[in-house]
C-alpha cells in the first residue's frame, strides 16, 4: 500500500504534513515528503488517498486478559476482594479452553479497531489464545496464568511441562507475531522457589517475564509482614528477578526504594490507569518514574475492570490524571503518552523494530480521519490526538502489512458470529453459578 499526501506522526512524536509513505512485504520502506518515482509507486500495490487523515504507529496493550471480555459489565462497583472472590473467581472457574478462544477472537476485533495491534496477554487456555491471535492477523505476548502455593520446585507443577510445550510449539510462530513470556503472577500468589526456578529458566534467553506488582495497598502491607519488612519490589529484587527483562503491571504503591530499584534495571511498568481508578488502587507515580527514565508503557487490563480496549482512552487518562493528582499541569505531556502507547509498549514486547513511522520498521500503523470537529482547529495535532481524539476516529489498523481494519470492516475476524458466541458464552457461566 502507498499511503499518499497523508500527515503522520514521526518518531519524534512530531506531526508532519504532506507525506508518503510505502509498505511492502510487512515493512515500512518508503518514507518522504514527495511521491516515489513512478516505477517505485507502483510496486507498492494499492494507492490509500491521505487527504484528511494521519498516519500513526499502531498501539500496543502492555497488559491485558483477553478472555476476560466475557466478564464486560458482570464484575462491577464492588471492593477489589470481593470483586475477586464474588464475581472474578467463579466466573473463571467455569470457563473453558474455547471461551477462551472466542473471548480472544472478540478482544482482538476490538483492539483493532481502536488501532491496536498487540498486547501482552496474562490468562490460560494459551494454545487456544495463540491460534485466536495468528487467525486475526495480529500480534501477542502470551503468558500463561501461574498460580503457585506449595513451597515445591517449579518443575513439579504441570504449568512447567505445558509452558516448555508453548515455547518450542509457539515462541516465534507467525513469524514473531506471537511471543512467549513467562509468568509469576504476584508476589502473593507464587513461592521463593518457584520464582528462582523460572529466573533460571528465563535467564540467557530471549524470554520474558510479565509479572503484577504492588497494585494494591494491602498487597504491600502483607508482603512486609510476610518478608520482614520488604516490599514485593525489594523481595523480587533480592531474588535477581528483575535481571531479565520483566514487564511490572501496576506498580502503584512504590517507595523510594522502589524507584530506585526499577530505574537501576529498566524494568517496563505497565500502567493501567482506567482499571487502576475503577478498583479503588489509586495512581501509578507515572510523572515520578518518567523523570527517573523508568520505561512506561500502557495497559487496559481485562474488560471486568476497565470494560473497553479503546487504549485511546486510557492514554487520555495517562496523560490528563496526574496533572489534578500532583497538582501539576506539566506531569505527562501528551508525546510521552503517546511514546508509551507506542514505541515504549513495543520494546516492552521485545518488539524493537516496531511503534514507529522509519523506513525498515515493521508495518504496524493505524491510520485516523481527522475531519471531524473535534479535530478542528488543529495548530498542533498532536495535542489533537491525546487530548481531542478518540480510538473511534481510526479508519485503518494494519499489522505487519496486513489489513486487519478497515472502515467498520474486519478482513480476518468474522465479527457478528464473535458478538454471537461471546453473548452465548457468558449467558451460559452465569447460568451455571
């Protein structure tokens, strides 16, 4: 495709106005401020007229459960626990490996059309969830839930065999669309041995971990008591967890320390500010580890919690919140924003050719119509983008060259059937509780 006289958002997070830009073969090859020389042209396939639109690195969900859209609006205005241990819970406990499947397919729909094209994914059924994801066109992170009492080595467990099967079966599949990362999922829910079994497994490869960290007061108060008087950031640290590359969802309640310890081994902090808001948590302190040059990168969580994947929004709330939290109108700019919804969430994945407009990155772009009011009048779009936009106005979602949304049309997902079988699937668990 040859997108022609189109604005688009550079690198920088600069808006620059009457470009070209050329995709072949899954990549970006042609950037400029003049069309190709005809012959070059047309190689390029299909002519995309830019007239009114900007182009735009594609975003990518740091943190999410995909399945959970079958819990969209039944887990709701309840205290963190009880939301949990009432609703969350029992819900999960009665859905199976194709729920999953299904939810995955209707939360890929839904991304891509807000200009998502990978997440990083914390659920089960991961087999089922990798085939929803290749079958859309998209791109994941996918980590299988761990859940670890017993004080026994990691190998004991059955996750172990299984997530040897994922990566030798699924690491790298789609041509790197789909990635494996492993799991710990909280300090409270895992043991010291475990934890040191999967660093080492982790350790010397090109793995990931994808952990939740100090989300809740009551998450660090118990973790003190728990590990003399160490927070689960300084007890993962004493464990060398964080000498991989790990990506933190949360980390609200952080000391001093803590800081200290992400800005020392550049952990990636998913900040999830509309579900963070929607269970009482509180407020990531995102201008705190952005000054510190802590990597921050941005999540919707499950639907249970946050009920859209319209990341726009969230990155919205990334950029507008913490100037009324701090009392500070320069907190987060909307170009960090934006880098965190983009570039910053794409080497959070260990994509590093991906969340920019540069000749030889990946093809992951969305394209939005800027002719509406709320777009009008625009001296800097991109203050347009964060603060005036919305995930509504995209009118293209391209992953790795391929078209995976288009004008209220999705190329790879049939999206009345997905509606279908989710609606189906969630009447049948409530039914059953």
């Amino acid at each position: 495709m040859l997108f022609t006289d189109i604005d688009i958002l550079d690198e920088h997070c600069v808006v620059r106005h009457h470009q070209w830009v050329g995709v072949r073969d899954g990549r970006i090859a042609y950037v400029g401020d003049k069309a190709p020389a005809p012959d070059a042209a047309a190689a390029f396939g299909e002519v995309y007229d830019g007239a009114g639109k900007l182009l735009m690195p594609a975003l990518y969900n740091a943190h999410a459960h995909a399945p959970m859209t079958l819990l969209r609006g039944y887990a709701e205005n309840l205290p963190l626990q009880r939301w949990l241990e009432e609703k969350c819970f029992p819900f999960e406990d009665k859905m199976t490996a194709e729920d999953c499947y299904w939810g995955t397919v209707l939360a890929c729909a839904e991304m891509a059309r807000f200009g998502v094209v990978s997440f990083s994914d914390m659920y089960y059924a991961s087999e089922e969830r990798c085939r929803a994801v290749l079958e859309a066109g998209m791109k994941a992170n996918m980590c299988e839930g761990l859940v670890a009492f017993e004080e026994k080595p990691y190998a004991e467990y059955p996750i172990c065999a299984q997530m040897e099967a994922l990566v030798r079966d699924w690491h790298g599949a789609g041509e790197g669309r789909i990635r494996i990362d492993y799991n710990i999922h909280s300090e409270y829910l895992s043991t010291e041995t475990v934890c040191r079994d999967i660093l080492d497994i982790v350790r010397g490869t090109d793995l990931r971990l994808h952990i939740h960290l100090s989300e809740t007061e009551k998450e660090v108060r118990e973790c003190r008591e728990r590990h003399g008087g160490l927070s689960p950031v300084e007890y993962f640290d004493g464990l060398g967890l964080f000498d991989v590359p790990v990506t933190a969802a949360h980390c609200v309640w952080l000391s001093e320390n803590d800081l200290d310890i992400l800005e020392s081994h550049g952990v990636f902090v998913a900040n999830n500010p509309a579900s963070n808001m929607k269970l009482g948590s509180g407020f990531a302190p995102v201008p705190d580890m952005m000054r510190r040059g802590i990597p921050v990168c941005l999540g919707s969580d499950g639907m249970a919690s946050n009920n859209n994947h319209n990341l726009f929004h969230d990155m919205y709330l990334q950029a507008l919140i913490y100037k009324g939290a701090i009392l500070d109108p320069t907190a987060v700019t909307p170009q960090q924003a934006l880098a965190a919804a983009t570039r910053v969430g794409a080497l959070s994945q260990g994509r590093d050719d991906c969340g920019l407009i540069a000749e030889g990155a990946r093809a992951d772009v969305c394209v939005l119509d800027t002719t509406g009011p709320s777009w009008c009048p625009a001296p800097d779009p991109v203050y347009n983008i964060v603060y005036a936009g919305d995930g509504a106005d995209v009118v293209l979602t391209m992953c790795d060259g391929q078209v995976v949304y288009r004008d209220g049309a999705w190329p790879t997902i049939d999206v009345e059937r997905t509606k279908a079988e989710c609606t189906a699937r969630t009447a049948r668990i409530i039914g059953e509780l």
